[in-house]
C-alpha cells in the first residue's frame, strides 16, 4: 500500500493510494499514522478497511497539499557519510560503523513545502535520501530478524545548513535541524512493495539540472544493519524515521561549492516511492 497525509499543516488526515491511483480518505477508520497507529498492527488493520471499505471512502482529489507521511515521529535518526562515493567526494574517510545524528521533529514538513533558507544562512544543501519507518519497537535487535522491524520506506531530503553544521561547533544537529529540513513523503510505501530496499534508484536535480543520480546499492551500511546497529544504543519506536544516507552529488561537493538562494527549485525522487519538489524561499518572520 501506499500511505499518505493530505491537508493544513498540523491538521493532516490520512489516506490511502488504490491500486488504481484512486486517493482516498480514511480518517473516518484512522486516526493518523502515528507510533499507536504501528504499534496496533495498523498496516494490516488498514488493508482490512481497504478491501471492505474502500468504495464508501472519500476520494482526494489531486493537488491537494501533501503532509509528511508520517504523523510526527518520536525521532528522527540519521546515516552520515553511508556511501562511498559520497564519502569520497567529501574526502571523509568511509566509517567503520555507521555515523549517527538527530534531525529535529520540528523540522519535518510535506514533500512539497516551501524549504527555508535559515536566518543567517550561507551555505544551505540539498542531501535526496531512502527512509525507512519502524513499524515496532526494537531494542537489541538481532541482524537476521532486522527487517521484520521494518513498516516501510519513504523518500526524505535531508536539508543540511553546512556552515551550522561544520563551523559552529558541537553537533551537526545545528545544520540538520532547521525548519523544513525534512521533507518526507510524498508516500510511506509498505515494505511487501519493495523487493529489495538495496536495488532502489535515487536521483535529485536542481532547477532541472541532474546533481545526484545513484543506487542504494552504494550504500556502505545497508538497511538491515542500520536498524540491528541503531538499535543497540536506542529503542526505536514505531513510527520512527531512519534516514540512510545520501550518494555524491551534494552541493557541498562541488569546486567550488553550490548551496540554495531564494528561487531555487529542488526535484528529488526514489524508485516506486514517488517525488518532491520544493522552492526554496528565505526566511522570513
């Protein structure tokens, strides 16, 4: 199935794509994809709803504002530096266990909302990337059973604000966690779609001009290891977002660099999980 949140910001309903493409709503059956949502075994009680239900449901009708997929997340954790080539093109040394950051939950917006350069910006970049949702807690999560933890995948632009994030001291969470640096969606696809979360093309062009175009096939880290590792040092809740890295092609990377200015439009997508696109407007109170 293919999830979605359609609506005001903050006041998002939940539906549902037919196999057909039909959008429905479901908010008359659902609350919202939220972490008591996955924790109820919620994806199996939808499709329940669906094949009973689906024709009595409200149709969504295009153009509508998309949400973020998913309702906010207890957290957002993040992959640093997950593919080579990524890694190369940064002259960063590939890790030797994956690299691991916070995005804020205040940070997450639709697929298609504005992205705001911050106050004080200088250097604003685009990273395209596979995010996966938890669909159950997981704590000490065994490698061979790590993607039965798995609800389903999503495409997320992990903004990052380079200068916060290399230049300011502490944390990279300064330069990962401003307003609208986490657009999600435009779907949760559930996993049973997804054969193989490794073979998934992602591509990102900036005002139409292709800047990262790989496979998850270069990541260095795959899925199934990212949730056994995290899940060492953390209980992941349903519902929460793991971001697993971005490949080469990040403004960052270029010689010299290239980071967003207001009027910038941003087109990112991953195979069978649809696409964003986001104008990049300053910020302003």
């Amino acid at each position: 199935m293919k999830l979605f949140r359609f609506g005001n910001i903050y006041n998002e309903n939940p539906g549902v794509v037919l196999a057909n493409g039909t959008m429905i709503d479901v908010s008359k059956f659902i609350d919202d994809y939220n972490e008591s949502f996955f924790a109820n075994n919620g994806i199996l009680q939808l499709q329940e709803i669906i094949n009973k239900h689906s024709a009595s449901c409200p149709i969504v009708e295009p153009g509508v504002r998309l949400g973020p997929c998913v309702a906010r997340p207890s957290k957002i954790i993040c992959v640093g530096l997950n593919y080579a080539k990524h890694a190369k093109e940064t002259n960063a040394t590939p890790p030797k266990e994956p690299v691991l950051f916070f995005k804020s939950t205040t940070a997450l917006c639709g697929p298609n909302d504005d992205v705001i350069i911050p106050k004080n910006s200088k250097a604003t970049d685009w990273e395209v990337e596979l995010a996966v949702v938890i669909g159950k807690k997981a704590s000490y999560v065994e490698l061979d059973v790590a993607m039965d933890y798995v609800a389903g995948y999503a495409v997320h632009n992990d903004y990052s604000e380079r200068d916060f994030q290399l230049h300011r001291s502490g944390q990279w969470c300064k330069g990962k966690g401003c307003d609208t640096f986490a657009p999600l969606g435009p779907y949760l696809v559930t996993k049973d779609e997804i054969a193989n979360p490794q073979k998934l093309n992602l591509w990102l062009k900036l005002n139409g001009e292709t800047l990262q175009q790989s496979n998850t096939d270069d990541m260095i880290f795959d899925v199934k290891f990212i949730i056994h590792h995290i899940s060492q040092f953390m209980t992941l809740l349903p519902g929460d977002v793991i971001s697993t890295g971005t490949p080469a092609g990040v403004g960052l990377g270029f010689n010299p660099p290239k980071f967003l200015k207001a009027g910038d439009i941003v087109t990112l997508g991953i195979d069978q999980l649809g696409s964003q696109t986001q104008v990049a407007i300053n910020y302003s109170k």
